[in-house]
C-alpha cells in the first residue's frame, strides 16, 4: 500500500505582478519548488530508515519553466510505482485543493556506512593485511556485493585485482589465499588434550585458512583430515 503524507508549507509567498501591454494584471500564484523538494526529501528520507545505514537525500532543482499552481492545503507525498530503493528513487508531489496536480520527484539516496577500504594501493594477488586497510564511512547505495564493516573479516584474504586507496572493499574483489598446495609437504598438528604433536605430512588438495583438507601423515601412511591454519600447516583436533 502506498504511502500518503500531507506536508505543511510555510513558506510565505508573494503575489507576482506582471505588466501587459493592456495594462497591469496580476498572475495566480505558484507553489514554491523549494516547498515541492523538501516534500520530496522528506518523504525519501523517511522511507530510507528501512534500507540500513545512515541516509543522505538530496534533491536537484526543478525546471524554472515549471509554473503549478499554489496550493491551498498542505502538500501530499506518495510513493512512486516503482517504491524506492538505494540510489536513484522518484517520489509524487500533489496538491488536492482547489487547482490540484501533480508531479513526481528525482531524488537521490545516499546510504552512508562505516565500510573497510584500502588504507594504499594494492596490486593483484596480494594477501592484505590490517596496515592495508581501514574504516571510512562512505555512500554503499551502489554497492551489488557484500561489503565488509570489520577489518579482521579482510585480513588474509587476496585480492583479485589491482585497487586504489580508498577503494571499498567487498566480497567480488577478494578471494581466499591458498595456505596450502596439493602435493606440497606440510605440518600436521595433533593436538589432544594439552599435548602438541607435530608430524610431516603431504597435502592431498589446496586448502585455505579455515578450510578443511585432508594431509597424508608420512611417518604413518594415514590420511587424516585437519583445518588449515597459515601457510603449510594443518592441525587436527584428537
């Protein structure tokens, strides 16, 4: 169901004086744009609440052509049929007093979040670190993939491309790095208890950190299955 909203306009208006050629006539007033555009971002600002972050709306100028009819009631605001979302949105105007009409609004929306970009430029296939990266609170509205508000959620991860400082980084431009390589020799950790085993091993896929592969203990011949834990390491758990 659309919402309907009636806004007081308070701004005072003149009467517009004209001089024809037959004489002086006095022309009918008109709304006041400014009056139309803080109708409009007032009732995107209101509907952004729902869309997360803190909103920003902003509302460009209408054609100067434009002549409407001032209104005698206050100003009623509807969503456009297409509601309104992140980024670009249209918001209806009307006036339902004596001369009514109406008009729809381009507003523009901003969302505004604390989001981690990168604190220098980073060149592709590099392992980020926390020195690489920061927070900074920026316009998300554009943003199709995951964005990231902690710096320990980027840590470690690789980047697929080159980036500029003061990127954002999200979920598209990152991928795991491989902490370990199929056929490579790693460490197997057993640990039970309080007790550290460490043990030659030979991976038996690729493994990030945090995944789970299976090694072959070399001493042994078992295969057993551990989480990857940095760089040629795997620690099973007994």
């Amino acid at each position: 169901m659309s919402k309907i909203r009636r806004i007081s306009v308070t701004a005072s208006l003149a009467l517009a004086v004209a001089l024809a050629a037959t004489g002086n006539a006095t022309e009918q007033a008109s709304q006041s744009h400014d009056a139309i555009r803080e109708a409009a971002r007032i009732h995107a600002l209101d509907d952004a609440d729902t869309l997360g972050g803190r909103a920003e709306v902003s509302v460009k100028s209408l054609d100067s052509r434009l002549r409407l009819a001032e209104c005698d009631r206050p100003l009623e605001t509807f969503d456009s049929p297409n509601g309104l979302s992140s980024g670009r949105g249209v918001v209806g105007v009307r006036c339902t007093g004596s001369t009514p009409w109406k008009i729809y609004v381009p507003v523009q929306v901003a969302l505004m979040d604390h989001v981690v970009v990168t604190r220098n430029p980073i060149v592709r296939g590099q392992t980020l670190d926390a020195g690489d990266l920061m927070l900074r609170e920026v316009d998300v509205s554009s943003q199709r993939k995951a964005v990231f508000r902690e710096i320990g959620d980027v840590v470690g991860l690789r980047s697929k491309r080159t980036l500029d400082a003061g990127d954002i980084v999200h979920a598209g431009l990152l991928q795991r790095a491989k902490l370990v390589r199929r056929g490579s020799d790693v460490q197997i950790r057993a640990v039970s208890g309080g007790l550290h085993v460490t043990m030659r091993g030979k991976a038996l896929s690729d493994g990030s950190r945090g995944q789970r592969i299976r090694a072959k203990n070399l001493s042994s011949g078992r295969i057993v299955t551990g989480t990857v834990t940095q760089s040629g390491v795997i620690e099973v758990l007994n």
